[in-house]
C-alpha cells in the first residue's frame, strides 16, 4: 500500500515500462555486440543479402505492437482515474505564486501548509497568479501544471499516515527550488480540529498588497531573512551606507529615500549590492502606492 490511492497503479506502469526497456536494452546491446563480434571483416569477408523473411518479418510487427500497447494500456488504466474526481471530495484551492504556495480551505481559511484527513478524497483547484508553476506530490504519484488564467486541477485520497513534500516541478524563476510545502496526513478528528484552529484570510495591509502585485517581495523579504536584496523589516528609519555618484555615504531611511529607490534604484545603491540590479518602477507604481508602501514599512519597523 502506498502513501495515496494511486501509488499502486503508477507504480506497476513505471515498472511495466521500465522492464519492457530495460529488456530491450540489454537484448539489443548483447546482440550488437554479437554481431560486431561475428560479422567483422576478418570473419565475414563477403557480404550476404538476406532475402525476405516473413516470419521474421510478422513477428518484429505484432510484437512491438503488444508491447506498446501493453505499456499504454498500463499507463490508461492508471491515469483515467486521477481526472475522475470523486464527487464528495473536499475542496482545497491551491495558490502558486513566485515563489510559495498557500492552500485555501472553504470559509476563505489559508495554511501555507497542506492538510488533509487520512482516506478523504481532496480534490486540489490549482491556481496561479504569475507564471506557470507544477505541484508535485511525490510520495502520492500526481503532478499537475499550474497555469495563470486556467483552472487546472487534481485529486487524490492519502492512504498513509505522515508528512509528505511538495514541490514545485517547473522552473518558475530564482527561488525556484525553495517553492517547497508539505502535505500533513492525519486522522479525520484530528483534521476537523486544525481546521476549526485555522485562522480566517487576514485583510492583508494595502501597502504589501501593492509590494507583492509589483513582485517586490520576490528580492525583498519582509521578514528580515535576506533574498535577492535587503529585507523591508525594519527598514523604515534605518541608516543605510549608500554610494551615491560614486561616492559612499550614509542615509536615513525616510520617505523620500523610499520614493527615490523606488522611482530611481540606481541613484542611490546600497553598499554591497550592485549597480542596475532593480529596474526603476517608475510608471508602475504611483506616488500614492509609494504613501501607502511607507505606511506599511512604518508598521514593520
Ligand atoms: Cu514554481
């Protein structure tokens, strides 16, 4: 038994297909080496021409094809059910986004964490607000893409106790490889109390909603850990070492350093980082988003 409801029918695909090719690589490999052996000048000077031979001829046609069709009948029988959603599935909308996911339970609940009751079909809506991202649930054999502007999707039932990864499978940008989560498989009473614990969709402050839809957070965190660039934490008041025309002096972080980083990154570049690595926003983001990402800075100092 493995971790999902469809481990089983994956599994013996792969294995079907593998075996297949594997025997095929080992037979055809010996039989060249065989024939390099055998046909070589020194023993087989002249050349024969073989004329047609049908029985051969039948038997390289129809095997190939019960082969082939062996390997898709496997991989059929495994993948119809993964598009047949279960109609009493629960709900779970995932968000991908550069470079996180969050999943969303019905009554507007957000975890960035995935967790669902043990042998409870869960049906995953896939959404993305940026680029195309993939989640990958390994240990549960699915993978599906998550499209901007499609509504893709994906189910399955967790079989197994545990903590499983999720991953991100298609390159979506620098922090790619960190859009990682975790999929949490516990028992139905356990699940219906976490979900009762999950706090509602907080309303989010305008300014981060404004740093975030401009992709700012992708370099700059807001949490102090450090990205691309500098963290917005703390930020607001700060003295900052700048080099400015060439020359390194030290600034107050105050609003008017904010708007000119914003609208002009490479006036004033933080020592330690280099020339031309943000572009200016300048047309993006208005003075009145700059008002309202200050006041957001302020609430993080
Ligand atoms: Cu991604």
């Amino acid at each position: 038994m493995g971790a999902s409801n469809f481990v089983e029918g994956v599994d013996l695909a792969f294995k079907v297909i593998f075996g297949i090719s594997f025997f095929f690589l080992i037979g055809i490999t010996t039989v060249m080496l065989f024939f390099v052996f055998r046909f070589q000048r020194k023993r087989h000077p002249i050349a024969r021409q073989i004329k047609d031979n049908n029985i051969l001829e039948i038997t390289w046609t129809v095997v190939p094809i019960i082969l082939v069709l062996l390997m898709f009948y496997y991989g059929f029988v495994a993948f119809t059910p993964m598009r047949n959603v279960p109609k009493d599935a629960i709900p779970i909308t995932v968000i991908g986004k550069m470079w996180f996911w969050t999943f969303e339970y019905e009554g507007s609940k957000q975890s960035p964490v995935l967790v669902v009751p043990l042998n409870k079909p869960v049906k995953l809506n896939l959404r993305s607000t940026d680029v195309i991202h993939s989640l990958y649930i390994p240990a549960f054999r699915i993978k599906e893409d998550v499209v901007p502007g499609k509504k893709n999707y994906l189910w399955f039932r967790p079989e197994q106790l545990g903590e499983y990864e999720i991953l991100c499978s298609v390159y979506c940008g620098l922090r790619h490889s960190y859009m990682e989560s975790k999929v949490r498989v516990i028992p139905e009473a356990e699940y219906l109390a976490w979900l009762k614990s999950l706090p509602e969709k907080s309303a989010e402050p305008e300014g981060l909603t404004i740093l975030k839809k401009n992709a700012c957070t992708g370099c700059h965190s807001i949490d102090g850990s450090k990205l691309v660039s500098s963290s917005f934490k703390s930020l607001y008041g700060k003295t900052e070492k700048v080099i400015t025309n060439g020359v390194e002096r030290s600034v107050v972080v105050d609003d008017d350093y904010i708007r000119a980083s914003i609208y002009e990154p490479d006036k004033d570049v933080l020592v330690g980082y280099p020339k031309g690595l943000m572009k200016t926003y300048k047309g993006l983001v208005s003075e009145n988003e700059i008002k309202k990402i200050i006041d957001y800075f302020k609430s993080i100092k």
